[in-house]
C-alpha cells in the first residue's frame, strides 16, 4: 500500500493519522468503569419537568465523571435486577444503544456493566451535527438502533418502536438536565451516512437522532 504524506506525518509526530483522518476504532481498548450513580435526589419530577427545555448555548467545560455517569444512568440506565431500564422499549427489546462523544473518544454506554466500551479514538463531535454549538459541547450523545433487536411486525411499527423508545430515553436526559443545572436538545440534524462509519456501526445499526448536553453558556466554573 502506498504511504500517502499524511501518514508520513503522522509516523514522523508519532501519532496515527489515517488518510480520511477519521478516528482509529478503539474496541480493542478496555472499558472504562464509570462510578456508581446518583440514584436519589435531584429536583422534585414537577420541577424538572417545569424547567424541561431545549437549549442551543452550552459552555465549553467538561462534565465531571460523577455526572456523567448519572446522567447515563438516568437516561438508559438499569433499574432493576431483571435487568429492564429507566425508560421503555417495546417488548423489552432494548434496541437502542447509546453512543457517547466525548473531546477523548467515542464510546458506547454498556448498562449492565456501567461502563463505557471505547469504539474510537478522538474526537468526532464535529461529526455529530450540523450546528455550530455540536462540536464544542462536551457531550453528544448520538441513539443508535440495532434493528436485528427492534420489535415490530412490519417496516412501519419497527420504526414506530424504536423511535418511541428513543424519545424516552431522550427525555430522561432532559429531565436530569433540568434537575441538574445542564441544558440539552435532542436532535434529527445529523449527517448519519458521515457519523456511523467513524462510529463503526455495523449495516444492521442506524443512527435514529442525537442529543447535546453540557452547562449552560456562561456558566462560571466551579473549582
Ligand atoms: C425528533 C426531534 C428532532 C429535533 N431535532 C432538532 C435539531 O436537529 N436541532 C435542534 O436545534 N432542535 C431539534 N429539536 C428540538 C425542537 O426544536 C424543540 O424540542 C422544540 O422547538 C420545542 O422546544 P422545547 O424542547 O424547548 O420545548 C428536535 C426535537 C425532536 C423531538
């Protein structure tokens, strides 16, 4: 295979660059145990869903693990020993998967083991979305469907379900942003054909929508 100039340079700075420069899949690295979630306080739910709103202003700065991780708990977390979840699926096919971006990568939200799977390295939030505020937000969450898993009968009410599925877990991530001080908005402006190969999706797995989080705009930092 040819060695084009970019991978020249990427050998001589001692990092991977790829022709395409999109991120190396990661999956062969371990995955990272997040810490225990907050599963009690937060605003009362009439509070939260008082406050629940679509914001398109976030600051820059990072969530610190501890939120993250709740906030992955509460938006498609388990909540039961049999294993079921904080939010609904049609027959309890669970077909969604949460793809979480991060500034250091791409991972997918393993809820049994509470934990993150890298599936690339780098950061794609850039690829998450057409809107400016996507690519410095600290975290997009983007839902992917694995129609091998999805219920229904027909075309129709697959897409029925696992669109219906997705938007539960998408407002369990508005409703702990609203208990918790974070502004988020769900949205369809993805360029999926572009995302899902940096993400490794399989042909089976279709990016449904995506969801921006992180602090409000102007927010001054905590130290
Ligand atoms: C399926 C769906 C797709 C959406 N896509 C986008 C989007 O791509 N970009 C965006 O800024 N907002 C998007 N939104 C957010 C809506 O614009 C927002 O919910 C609506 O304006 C009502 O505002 P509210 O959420 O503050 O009540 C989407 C909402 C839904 C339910």
């Amino acid at each position: 295979m040819r060695t084009t100039r970019r991978e020249m340079l990427g050998v001589s700075l001692g990092i991977a660059v790829t022709s395409s420069l999109r991120a190396q899949p990661a999956s062969s690295a371990p995955p990272i145990q997040l810490p225990k979630p907050q599963t009690e306080g937060g605003k009362p739910l009439m509070q939260a869903l008082m406050q629940r709103k679509s914001t398109r202003a976030f600051d820059g700065r990072k969530l610190p693990e501890p939120v993250l991780s709740s906030l992955l708990w509460a938006a498609w977390g388990m909540n039961r020993p049999d294993g079921k979840r904080t939010a609904p699926s049609a027959m309890n096919k669970q077909e969604i998967d949460v793809y979480v971006l991060l500034e250091q990568g791409a991972y997918v939200y393993e809820a049994k083991e509470h934990a993150l799977r890298p599936v690339a390295a780098g950061d794609l939030r850039a690829q998450a979305g057409s809107q400016d505020f996507v690519k410095t937000a600290p975290l997009n969450l983007v839902y992917v469907v694995d129609l091998t898993k999805a219920g229904g009968n027909n075309e129709q009410d697959k897409v029925l379900y696992y669109g219906t599925a997705t938007g539960c877990i998408a407002q369990n991530v508005y409703l702990y942003c609203a208990s918790e001080g974070l502004v988020t908005v769900v949205r369809a402006y993805v360029d999926k054909a572009a995302l899902a190969p940096s993400l490794g999706l399989k042909p089976e797995q279709r990016i449904v929508l995506a969801q921006t989080v992180g602090y409000p705009a102007g927010t001054p930092s905590v130290s």
